[in-house]
C-alpha cells in the first residue's frame, strides 16, 4: 500500500477534475442539480446500470415532477413506474420519505444531515450523495466506483469493505476533496470508476495513470481484492396462467417481504422432487380450493435476485366455469383485462411472460389461440 502526500492527493484531484469537466456524461439529473432529482437518481441506481437508470429516471419525472406529486400517489402507481427497478422496499422508503418532507420540511429537501438521515430510507451514503451533489457541500461519497478506484490507485491488499481498508479509503478520499467543489469532485471519481477504472481497467486512457500504485507495479488487474463469494441457490419456480373470455386471474403477494404487494401469476416455489405441474396444480388446489387442468408449457423465465437464482416455469391452465366464479367471489386475486396487464406492478419473471404473451403488438391471434379460455 501506497498513500498519497498531500502534494500528489492535490495533483490527483486536479488531473481528475480536469478529465471530468471534459468527459462528464450529459446525464439529465446533471442539468439543474435540483436536490429532488439528485435524491431519485441515486436511489435508482442502487445495483442498478447507467443506462436503464436514466430511462427509468426520465418516466419517473415524467409521472411525478417533485416530491408533493410522489407523496400524493397511489402506492400501485409507485410500484408500477418502479418495476424493472427490483427491490421494490426501495420504492416505498421513498414515497414514505417524500411523506416525511411534505410535512415537516414544507415539500422542501433540507440540507441539513440529520434532517435527511431522519427520513425514511435514507442511509448514510444517500444523504452523503444528497448534501455534496445537490448542495456541494464538502462531504465524501463512497460507492463501489470509488472503492475500486482507491484500491488501485493505492493498490490496497485486502477487500475494499473491510474496516482498516474502507478506514484508508475514506481518509485518503477526503484528503483529496478539494474545498468547495464536492459536486464535482464526488461525481468524477465515482464516473472514473464506471467508464475508465471498471472491472477491466482501460489505464491508457486514465488521467490518475501516473499516481496509480497498481498500475505502477502492473497489478491492476488484481485489484480491489475481492471478498469471497456467497454460495448461490438454485430456485424452481412453477405459476399457472389462468384466461377466461380475455381476463387473466392475478393474485396480489403479500405486503411484506419479497417482491411484497406485486402482481403474480399464482404459484409456488417446487418442492424437492415434485414436478412443475404438480406444484401448479397443487397451488391452486390448497391457496383457492379449485382444481385446474395443465393446458401446456409456456415456457420458462430466468432471472437473477440476491444470491438466488430462478427459473420460473410457467403453463397454461385451464378450469371449470364453476371454479372461475369460486376464484372470483373466494379467492384472493382478480380477473384483470389481459390488455391491462402492463397497467400493474409485477415481479421481473412475471412481466417478462406477460410481455411474451400479452403485450406484443400484433400478436393478438396467437395469443388468443394459446391463451384460451377456462
């Protein structure tokens, strides 16, 4: 490990801020810096790429302007201009969050740490974000981007999160922050980290090169040192898709806990040994009382989550007239117009058989044909 003087911490924040005013991406957060659009972009972009971040950040300042228009809405609304987003906990923090501020801050996000560290959802790395972006306040926020950048620039030997390793990061970080130009200076090193310090780094093009520890000694690739990995889990899901005269049944999850207050095709994750079908019809035998004939395969949806991954198996069902008007006046969902199915929230696996079956244009006859009724 190598730290910087005071000098070379200078000279590096210089050359950085340099590269930054020419190379800064046009992002649209970045025309005003109005605290309300810094706040979103940064929840947003939690585990979450550039570009779908910035789509999502431009539909959702379409749908809600300011923080009053997020705190009146319906939570199905905020939920649904989420989806694709994942973690949908996030979505609710921040219109309890834009609650909070309507009433105790007049609609108006303050500019004080503890305001903001007290509403809700607000963890240490936002309000950072909140008070040097949109405030330029001399505050240091640090992301992932920035861990990698300091563990080359310092060639660290040992995970970037680790106590003593995030200890000289945030120290050396701040040494550097030149006064008065956070806004700046946070953002060109957490862009450094995502266009030029990536997972592979591009040192050539890098305008910190010459201060590089790492690069110096030709480990850069060897660096952050990673933590070691969490197992991961294989999931079989299984879900029946349910039609009666062009009404798909949904079923709502429950308020809390994974995916909570989604819309869902109705099934279950499989247990060992039991097949797809079985677990399908299983599922509507025990959740509505009715029993469904396996129509056919749908096909399956894989998707990622946490340390999980799913391959969800859908199939088309079919039931009696008697147990559609059960599962109607009964059961726990709704027959919902399969026009409007973009129209509510659901999990990613869901809404990407939704999109393959009921959302394309000019696929109409073939869904309807697949798609049949009860």
């Amino acid at each position: 490990m190598k730290l910087l003087n005071q000098n070379e911490a200078q000279s590096c924040a210089d050359a950085l801020l340099a590269w930054f005013k020419d190379d800064m991406r046009p992002l649209p957060w970045r025309k005003s810096y109005l605290p309300y659009e810094v706040w979103i972009s940064e929840v947003m972009l939690q585990q979450t790429q550039m570009e779908r971040g910035v789509r999502h950040f431009l539909r959702w300042m379409n749908r809600f302007p300011d923080v009053r228009a997020v705190a009146a809405a319906p939570e199905e609304d905020i939920l649904h201009a989420w989806e694709g987003l994942g973690y949908y906990r996030r979505a609710r923090f921040v219109q309890a969050a834009a609650t909070a501020i309507v009433e105790r801050h007049g609609g108006n996000i303050p500019d004080d740490e503890k305001a903001l560290a007290a509403l809700p959802g607000l963890g240490p790395y936002t309000v950072a974000a909140i008070l040097a972006i949109a405030f330029n306040k001399d505050v240091l926020c640090v992301d992932a981007n920035v861990e990698r950048v300091f563990s080359r620039l310092l060639d660290l030997d040992e995970p970037p999160r680790r106590k003593n390793a995030a200890r000289v990061i945030y120290e050396q970080a701040m040494q550097m922050l030149p006064r008065g130009k956070a806004r700046l200076y946070n953002q060109a090193l957490m862009e450094l980290g995502a266009l030029i310090c990536g997972k592979t780094p591009r040192c050539p093009e890098c305008p910190v090169r010459h201060f590089c520890e790492s690069c110096r000694l030709g480990i850069q690739r060897e660096r952050p040192v990673p933590m070691a990995k969490i197992p991961t889990i294989d999931v079989l899901g299984a879900y029946g898709v349910l039609m009666k005269e062009q009404h798909v049944f949904l079923i709502k999850r429950p308020e809390q806990g994974l995916w909570g207050g989604l819309w869902e095709f109705p099934g279950m994750i499989s247990a060992a040994g039991e097949s797809p079908e079985s677990a399908v019809r299983r599922v509507f035998r025990e959740k509505f009382a009715v029993d469904v004939d396996i129509a056919g395969s749908l096909g399956t949806v894989r998707h990622n989550y946490t340390n999980h991954k799913l391959v969800a198996a859908f199939f088309q069902v079919h039931c009696s007239a008697e147990a559609w008007e059960h599962l109607l006046t009964h059961g726990e969902g709704m027959a919902l117009p399969s026009a409007d199915i973009r129209n509510v929230a659901m999990p990613a696996h869901h809404r990407k058989l939704a999109a393959r079956y009921f959302e394309k244009t000019g696929e109409t006859s073939r869904q309807l044909s697949l798609l049949g009724s009860c």
